[in-house]
C-alpha cells in the first residue's frame, strides 16, 4: 500500500461518506439526474433539430462522458479529497494541474448561478398545480402563465432563495444523512412517475409527430454550434467537469466497482432523459406548442396533457413534486463541491462553508434570477445573466475542463496507476475495460473535445 493511500484509509475514518453501494449509485444518479433531464435535455432538443442532435449527444456521452466520469470519480476516490487537493496529493510538484478543480469549483457556481433559478420556477408551478390553475390547456394562456411567473422579480428572487436555503440546509447534515438520504427516496418514485406520464402521452393525437421529431435524423439540421452544445449537455447531465464527480467520486467506498457504477448513471440518466423526451414532444405536436420553446417547453407542454386526462391535477402536482426534488439532488451535488474545498482547504465548519456558499450564489444567481424581467437589458456580450452564466459553464469550462482530466489522466497519471485504480488493485478482472477507457481518455476524447471547441467556436 502506497503512502497516499496509508493516508487515505486514514482519512476516511474522519471524513463522511457514502455507506452502501445503492447509496452511490442513486447518490451519482441524483447528481446526474435533475433538471438537466426534465427540463434542458427536451428544450435543447427541440431548439436544436430533434433527433439529429439526440443522436450526436449519444455519441458525446459514449465517447466524452462516460470515460471523463470514470476518470473523475477514480482520482476522487483514490485520493479522498476535495476538487482541488487532488491534484495537490497526486503531483504535489506540478501545480498548474489545481486549475481544473479551480474550473471545476467555478462551473459549479455559474451553474447554481441559473439553476437554483429553474429550480425556483418548478417550486412555484408545484402551487400553482395545487389552486388549479394549469388545468386550462390553453397554449397561449400557459405561456402568459409562464412569462407573468418568471417575470415578477420578487417572486424570482423568493423562490431561488427557498430553494438555496432548502438545499444548504440538507447540505449541513453531511454526506450520509443528507445528500444519501435524500436521494434513496427520491429516484424510484420519480422514474415511476415519467413511465405514467410517457403512457398518457403516447395516447394524444400527436404522439406520431412527437417521436418521429425525437428519433427521425435531420442531419441537415446538425452543425458545429449543434455538436457543441450536445457535448455540453453530455458533460451537464452526467456533473462531469464540474468538479462533482471528483468529490462524489471521494466519497465512494473501497469496493465499489467504478466503471459499472459509472455505466449504470449514464444508462438511467440517459433512460430517464429518453422518458422526458417521449412524454414532452407527443404533447408539443397535440396542443400546438413549438418545438423551439426554448426553457419554458416543460412549463407548458406538461400541464397541458396532465389537463387531458383523468386525475390530472393529482399528477401534475406529484410531476412537479418529484421534479422539484430531482432538482435539489443536482443542486445538492454541485454544492458539496465548494462546501467540501472550504471545510478541507480552509478548515472551516460544514455549517460555516455552506452558510457563505449560500450568500455566494444567491448574490450572484440575482441577476439570473432577474433577467426575464426587470435585468433583462443587463447583458454580457450580448447575452442575459442567465444565459451567459449557461453558456460560459456548460459550453466553455466543462468541456475544458475535460479536456485537461483527459491530458492528466491519459498522460501524466499514467496506465498502470489507472490499472491499480480501476480493478480495485487487480481485485476485478476487467482489463479490456480499462484499457478502453484508458484509450478513449488518451487518445479519443481529447481529441475530439479540441475539435469541437474549436468548430462550435467558430476558430476554423
């Protein structure tokens, strides 16, 4: 056993953790499955063509996002460590490598930035559900109802600041009684709940339109900027450059088996996705909605079939629920990023380092929070608070950011480190997997990582 190590085994007699191998998984799956699923997976999809850019992000996901997460919960594991003393444990005499947690910890900020702020719009459509309503399934009423709520200022700012106190609070109780916890009753009630709603939604008149939009290529309608925002969104739903699978990845117990724990989020997060997209576009052909709503398609499009049918206000209000609970196991992981650097780094208390992360986002998710309505002439290069807070993290820093975990791990850590790490010390016989995700992280993934920079850029 290596020095780092010795010291690890000692680290985790003092630090939190996840205590069962269900824990991780539903834990890694409530990081990976949230909002990004429910509500930016569909309304990217329709901005971008449908099912040519469904296609491309498979590709993304295959190629760029199950290796990065491999390779990010291995170094979070083998070092137990927060997003940025990895890089210090491991090559202590190269500390250029620290940027990537640095990167990692800002993505994480500039998401809860706009994130907290869907976030609050699905608390708000949870009462909204409740008085009845959304049970008009009127198209040009639902978007007056959706642009009156994100509008109202004091609103805006009310509910992101519920949903940050909501979130901070179960961040305080820690690894296994909060964010575990949370996520063991969450997951399963909400996949049972899309199968219900996708049901429903293959019944409506429009169910042919909406699939063959999702699952019919137009390759006509694939470019650069689309290939770079499906690599984005793989790098978002999976919480990979953010620095969250890095510190997730520190909390994985000795003998979970990383490459199958890592296969199993990316084929429920990807199910769970597939699930939104067949219970959302049906309904967008059937009452006449567009496809290019843009972030208000799942606002819209869902309360228009649960008016359909019967019990309907009794679902909407369970959908709403659950996706305002799959939002906060996102939120909770992206939290846990700066929150485990301040307690580690600074030696802070948890309850200090979540207080101050708490008051951070909130003065920064502001403007967010204001920019449909009284901030929306506030713009950075031409783009709202929220979507230039959007675009610098899902389409800059996370893929850089995997960019830079592929170079370090395909070519500074070296094959017989990632060997050691990924059979668990030759406990599991799965060579021919890691030399595949070897390969892809050395070669394949940076590679194309750069090229799709570059195009989506517009550098060449």
């Amino acid at each position: 056993m290596t020095p780092i190590e010795i010291k690890n085994k000692t680290n985790m007699t003092q630090r939190d953790g996840f205590t069962s191998t269900f824990g991780v998984l539903v834990a890694t799956l409530g990081s990976a499955v949230g909002l990004g699923n429910i509500w930016k997976f569909p309304y990217l999809t329709g901005t971008n063509g449908g099912a040519g850019f469904l296609l491309v992000y498979l590709l993304a996901t295959l190629l760029l996002g199950l290796p990065v997460m491999i390779g990010e919960t291995m170094l979070g594991r083998a070092t137990r460590a927060n997003a940025v003393s990895i890089f210090e444990k491991l090559r202590p005499a190269q500390p250029f490598w620290k940027i990537i947690g640095y990167m990692g910890m800002l993505a994480a900020v500039l998401i809860l930035g706009f994130y907290t702020e869907v976030a609050g719009w699905v608390f708000a459509y949870i009462f909204k559900a409740l008085s009845g309503s959304l049970l008009h399934g009127d198209a040009s009423a639902a978007q007056a109802q959706f642009k009156a709520t994100i509008a109202n200022p004091l609103s805006a700012l009310a509910w992101q600041w519920a949903v940050l106190l909501l979130t901070g609070g179960i961040i305080m109780l820690g690894v296994s009684k909060g964010i575990e916890a949370v996520a063991k009753r969450l997951m399963p009630v909400l996949f049972l709940l899309l199968v219900v709603l996708c049901i429903r939604s293959l019944t409506l008149s429009g169910a042919g339109a909406g699939l063959k939009f999702l699952f019919a290529p137009d390759f006509s309608k694939v470019s650069a900027g689309v290939i770079l925002t499906a690599v984005g969104l793989a790098f978002f739903k999976l919480s990979i450059g953010m620095g969250t699978m890095l510190t997730y990845g520190s909390y994985f117990r000795d003998d979970q088996n990383i490459p199958v724990t890592a296969g199993r989020v990316m084929l429920a997060d990807l199910s769970i996705s597939l699930l939104a997209g067949i219970a959302i576009f049906p309904a967008v052909f059937t009452f006449h909605f567009a496809p290019t709503d843009g972030p208000a398609l799942v606002f819209l499009t869902i309360p228009a079939v649960f008016a359909s049918m019967p019990g309907g206000q009794i679902f909407m209000v369970l959908f709403f629920v659950l996706t305002a609970l799959a939002s906060i196991g996102a939120i909770l992981s992206l939290l846990e990023v700066p929150v485990a650097a301040l307690t580690e780094r600074l030696h802070w208390s948890r309850r200090k380092a979540t207080a101050l992360t708490v008051l951070l986002i909130a003065i920064l998710g502001a403007p967010a929070a204001l920019s449909n309505g009284a901030a929306a002439h506030w713009t950075i290069f031409g783009l709202t608070f929220f979507d230039f807070y959007d675009f610098v993290s899902s389409n800059l820093l996370l893929p850089v950011g995997g960019l830079l975990l592929c170079v370090f791990v395909g070519w500074i850590i070296g094959r017989d480190w990632v060997q050691s790490q990924l059979s668990n010390r030759g406990l599991l016989a799965n060579q021919a997997v890691v030399t595949g995700v070897f390969m892809l992280l050395r070669y394949v993934s940076p590679v194309l990582i750069v090229i799709v920079l570059l195009r989506g850029l517009k550098v060449f």
